[in-house]
C-alpha cells in the first residue's frame, strides 16, 4: 500500500472516528418532518403512499427465510415491490472491509459506518421507493443499529438521534428464538465465526464462539427492550417454516392493503 494510499484510509477512519461532541451535526429537522419515534412524543403521520415491512432478530432467528419466502409470494402475485437489507450500500463497503481487515473499527465508528450505508441506500432507495407506492421489504432496519451498536456500548439516545430521518416501517416482524437455538443454526452452518460477528472487539472472551454466545445474548436483551416502544409484532422463530411463513402472510395482508400495490392494469384495457 503506497503512503498516499495509508494517508488516506487513517484520514477516513480518523474522521468517522471523531467524538459525536465535535462532529457536526446537520439542522435538525421540522417536527412535523421527523419520522421516527421519540419517547413521549406521538407518532408522525407518514408522507409516502408506499409501506414498509421489516424484519429484525438475533442472528439464526430464522427472520432473512421468512422474509425470502414472503417476498417470493409477493412477487409471484405481481405486486409492486423492493428488497433491501443491511450492510448493503456500496458506497462504504471498501471502507469497512478495510476496517475490518485492519481491526480498527471502535464501537463508534462501526456504528457510523453503518448509518452511513442505511442513509445513503435510504436517500437512493427506500424513500424514492415509497413516495413511488411500492412496498419496500427491509431484511434488519435501523433496530439492528439499535441492538447491536448498543451491545457495543453505543448510547442508545445517540443512536436514536443518529437515525432520526428514518422513516417508520408499517409492521416490524421481530423473530424470537431462545439464544441456544440460535446460536446452534449459525455455528452449525459457519466454518468460522469472523472478528467482529462475534464480538471479539469487545473484550467478552478469547474463545470465539463464547464470544459469540454473550454478544448475541446481549443483542438479545436488547431487542426484547423495543418490543413494547417499537411496536414489534413477535413470532416464535423456534416454529416450523411453514407455519411462520403463513402467520407472516396472514399479518401483511391485515395490516396492509395489498390490493395498492396489485399489477396495475394497461391504460386502455
């Protein structure tokens, strides 16, 4: 790697790195225009016609198969829709695969990284998406920042505050599964668990998967909070596929008015 090459990483990670006291921060928004729920303060109607499912839980909850099967039946009934999931924006993903190559990713940092990935696929998908009356499928929201970054030692009125342009999903399915079951799907099906997945930066153990085990346990504990404040409709993810899969359609199609979103008909017919 040449010096201008090493300058520039250490200016970027430096950068993301600044404490949020000295950062500085964009105007705050209208109350009328903020979309995410604050304690104490009521919900904001929405501006969009679109709407927007989310899926949340631990890792191994069983929440990214469901949501596959519930996007292919939507597709196959012709409904107007779009996927997106966490973590999938390329705009910082050189950033953060150096990051992590390198192991220099703080609690704070990480967390900005990941605002920075959910602003900029808000900005260029979801919220064109919805103001276009489309249902938008989202595979983790902005409450996967909420529990993991928190796990990590985030404040949680930072992180609030951090994504408080984020528009308010329409129904977020949080899969609950007990940690053991979990955390048996995903070491059953990984060769190796990664650094940060499993939470080695945190200092919890040396062994990886122990690591692994107290860091999604915390994950855990903090999902369970938001249950309640966010409004989460909660499944059993310990249930057989089938039968998760038709309480999931069941609950779109009573929440949501699919017919909006229904194969328009050619002008003319």
């Amino acid at each position: 790697m040449t010096d201008y090459a090493q300058r520039s990483e250490g200016q970027l990670l430096s950068a993301l790195m600044e404490n949020q006291e000295t950062t500085v921060r964009p105007p705050r928004p209208e109350a009328s225009k903020t979309t995410l729920p604050q304690p104490g303060r009521p919900v904001p109607s929405r501006a969009y016609p679109g709407a927007l499912i989310v899926v949340e839980g631990t890792d191994g909850s069983g929440k990214s198969t469901q949501l596959y099967l519930l996007k292919r039946w939507l597709e196959i009934g012709g409904y107007r829709l779009h996927f997106t999931e966490w973590n999938s924006s390329p705009l910082v993903k050189s950033a953060t695969r150096r990051g992590k190559q390198k192991r220099l990713l703080t609690p704070p940092t990480f967390s900005l990284l990941h605002a920075a990935d959910f602003a900029d696929r808000c900005e260029r998908q979801i919220m064109p998406l919805l103001q276009g009356d489309y249902l938008v499928l989202a595979d983790r929201y902005i409450y996967t920042a909420f529990a993991r970054d928190a796990s990590r030692g985030c404040s949680q009125r930072w992180l609030r505050n951090l994504y408080r342009f984020a528009p308010v999903p329409d129904i977020v399915f949080y899969f609950r599964a007990p940690l053991d079951v979990a955390v048996h799907r995903i070491l059953s099906g990984r060769p190796k668990l990664k650094y940060y997945e499993a939470g080695m930066d945190l200092g919890l153990s040396y062994e990886r998967t122990e690591s692994f085990k107290l860091f999604q346990a915390r994950i855990l504990e903090e999902y369970d909070k938001m249950v309640d404040s966010d409004n989460f409709v909660v499944l059993d993810g310990t249930l057989p596929v089938n039968k998760l899969q038709k309480q999931m359609r069941d609950i779109v199609a009573s929440k949501i008015d699919l017919k909006r979103f229904a194969p328009r008909a050619d002008v003319g017919e």
